[in-house]
C-alpha cells in the first residue's frame, strides 16, 4: 500500500511542498489560538465560562419537564 502511495507521489512535481505546508498551518493555527488564550479578557471567559450555568436560558429538555 505504501509502496503503491509513494510511487504515485514521486510524478508529481515539487510535491514536497505540501508537508511544509501542512506542518505552517498546523503551528500558526495553533500559535495564534495560543496567543488568543494568553490575551484574552478575563471578564469575556467568565462570562463564557457561566453561560451553562445560567438559569435563564431555556432549552427544548427543560420545557418538556
């Protein structure tokens, strides 16, 4: 299977481009969500953080009690 998978991906052209790609895509993605986590406002994620626990919001499961 391998070998089927590799022979293909050797006629392509400059296809060792896209594992470098993926890996830039893969770090800024995950520098940025680490970047948001480390600036964000603390009264935006409490208040996020208390939106389950919030009596009013209602939801369809509550209704049918």
């Amino acid at each position: 299977m391998l070998k089927f998978i590799k022979g293909n991906l050797e006629n392509i052209d400059r296809v060792e481009i896209y594992p470098i790609i993926s890996l830039l895509i893969f770090f800024i993605f995950f520098a940025a969500l680490f970047w948001w986590v480390f600036t964000a406002k603390k009264a935006h994620i409490q208040s996020v953080s208390n939106i389950p626990l919030d009596d009013a919001t209602i939801t369809l499961n509550d209704s049918k009690l």
